[in-house]
C-alpha cells in the first residue's frame, strides 16, 4: 500500500481561508476512506480541529525538519496544499503542489513581488505535478512561471455549507434587511465601495465579517465615518460557522467587490443559502459565479445601486431562482474536488 502525506499545516488559522480549505480538505478525504492507499496528515501542534480517524496517521509537524527538509523517506507522495508550504518533502519523494492564486503580484511591492516569484519558481520546480484551482489561476501560472514539461490540471475546490437547520436572523438587526460580505480586511476586498452605495437604500443595513483589525479595517471605518453611516454598517469581526450561515441565510444579498481571488469560496456558500450573488469582474469571480452571480462594471455607488437594485427586481419576479442558484452551487462539492485528487495520487504512486 501507498503512503500518501498531505500537508495540513494551515489548519492552525481556521479563521483563513487556507485554513477552511485545508480541514475541509482532510475532512473530505477522510469521509472518502480510499482503500488502496494509506493516508497521512502533517499538523501543526498548536491546530484546533475535530479530526478523528483510526485508519489515517497523524503527524506533528516539526520545526526542526522543516529546515532541514529531512522528514522519514516512508512517503510514496507529498501533497502540499499551498503554493508556498511551511514544510517540505525528502529529496526522493514525489510532490504535488497546489496553487490557489498569485495576487502578490497584485498586492507585494517590486521588492517582495520578486522574492515571492522566485520562491514559487523554486517550489514548481521541485513538484512532480501541479494543480490549480481555477483555470483563471492556471493561466495567470502559465505566464508568469518556466513550468518546464510539467502540465497544470485544474480541480475547483469544494465548497460545503449546511443551511438545513434553522438559521434565525441575527438579533442586533432588530429584523432589518440587509447586505451581507465576509473576508480578512485587506485592500484587495474593496469593501469599502460598498459603503456609499446605501445611501440608495434607505431601508437596508451593511454587515461585514472577517478580521477586521488591519489598516485596511481602520479605512474602512474612516470610510463609514465620512458617510455618516455609523449605525447602518456593521463590522461583526470574526464570526462562528453557525453566525456566519445565520448571516447567509437571511441576507437580501451578498455583495463581493473583491480585486483579486484565485477562487472564490463565499460566493458559493452564498449561493447555497439561495441568494443573489454580486461580484466584481476580477480574476477568478467570473469562472466561479457564471451566469449565476451578477456582476459590477463599475465601483461608482450610483451604478453599483442601479444594479443591485435592477437584479433584485428580476429576482423577485422569478420564483426558481433560488432553487437554480443552489443547484449551481452543488457542482463545487467536496466528492468531486477529492475524486479528481484521488485520481492524481493513484496515476503518480
């Protein structure tokens, strides 16, 4: 039988999207239980996670060997589940490496822009095989990087949100409508051409979540300052798994102005709960939301209300929308995104 280790360092920030994307990557695989290959899990110590299988080995991962790159050589392949992981394979061991996105080279300056390329030329140039997220990904990879023979396959992350249970709307709304958008406050979330958009809905509140403590959080609240709109925009911070589909679940609809994404998990879960989806025309938004979601031309207030507004109308006039919206979701679920990793393993070991 194969041993198989996957790299679930990320696990210890479950609050990340990497973090989200690692447990219920494991989780999946665990769930699957593939008979003809023995699976392993590198964690971090400090991790938080329920994770309990009796036919899987667990792995603390090792500050020490992570320097050293001298891991036990019992592993037949090394998945690591992030373009830039903490650990690394032995030498003789087969690796394949994911990569969710490249947005450095949005967000770093020239001087990191450089240090993160060369650091991910490095790291395809030692995996046996690579994987992408979303096609947006694998093409941004295909220009920018010396990928010598290798062939990048594409397999969509899956995407799990449980909105059977009772999800009441969160209590501090006091039963107001409202819009709703999550994501570590960063510039490259844009959250804050949200803000004067409002101002053309007299009726209707702005809840975002996610970390919010960043320079780009205190923008933010600068932004809701210089509007006026202290008591219309809510800054929730970090929320449960149970707040956070409560917030889906009742919202009027998710908006997502993001500038750069390698996939795009909150849409999906949006469009789970059944809602109408908003996005910008960046990156990977519009492989992700297809004809399903909506889209931004513009950051202009007026024309981003104008739209919302518009949808809105169409959407309520349209009694399958949010049966289509959720059938749509289903295709990002997490038996296919194993299935098609499952695949890989069997034809490299």
């Amino acid at each position: 039988m194969r041993n198989i280790l996957i790299d679930i360092y990320k696990t210890n920030n479950l609050y990340s999207g990497l973090g989200q994307f690692s447990l219920n990557f494991a989780k999946a695989i665990l769930e699957r239980n593939p008979q003809d290959i023995s699976i392993h899990l590198l964690y971090k110590q400090s991790a938080e996670f329920d994770l309990n299988a009796d036919n899987f080995q667990f792995h603390k991962a090792n500050t020490l060997r992570r320097f050293l790159s001298n891991y036990p050589n019992k592993f037949d392949l090394w998945h690591s589940l992030h373009q830039f992981p903490s650990h690394l394979p032995p030498k003789n061991c087969k690796q394949i490496l994911t990569i969710h996105d490249l947005n450095f080279l949005i967000e770093k300056n020239d001087i990191k822009k450089t240090k993160y390329r060369n650091r991910l030329q490095k790291n395809i140039r030692r995996a046996d095989a690579i994987t992408c997220i979303s096609k947006f990904t694998k093409t941004m990879v295909e220009q920018n990087f010396d990928l010598g023979n290798k062939k990048i396959e594409v397999i969509y992350n899956g995407v799990e949100a449980n909105f059977d249970q009772v999800l009441n709307k969160p209590a501090f709304l006091n039963g107001k409508k409202y819009f709703f958008s999550i994501g570590i406050f960063n510039f490259k979330k844009n959250f804050h051409s949200l803000i004067p958009v409002l101002n053309f809905f007299s009726e209707t509140q702005l809840v975002l979540a996610g970390n919010h403590d960043t320079a780009y959080g205190e923008f933010v609240k600068k932004e809701i300052k210089r509007h006026h709109l202290e008591s219309r925009v809510h800054l929730l911070g970090k929320v449960s798994e149970t707040e956070k589909l409560s917030l889906y679940a009742n919202c009027e609809a998710f908006l997502f102005p993001s500038l750069a994404e390698g996939f795009g998990i909150p849409p999906i879960e949006a469009m789970m709960a059944g809602k109408p989806v908003f996005l910008s025309q960046e990156t990977s938004l519009p492989e992700i939301g297809g004809k399903q979601a909506f889209y931004f031309e513009s950051f202009e207030a007026e024309k981003m209300a104008e739209l919302i507004q518009t949808k809105l109308k169409e959407v309520e006039k349209n009694p399958n929308f949010s049966k289509e919206t959720k059938n749509y979701a289903q295709g990002f679920n997490w038996e296919k995104c194993i299935s098609g990793y499952i695949a890989l393993y069997q034809k490299m070991v």
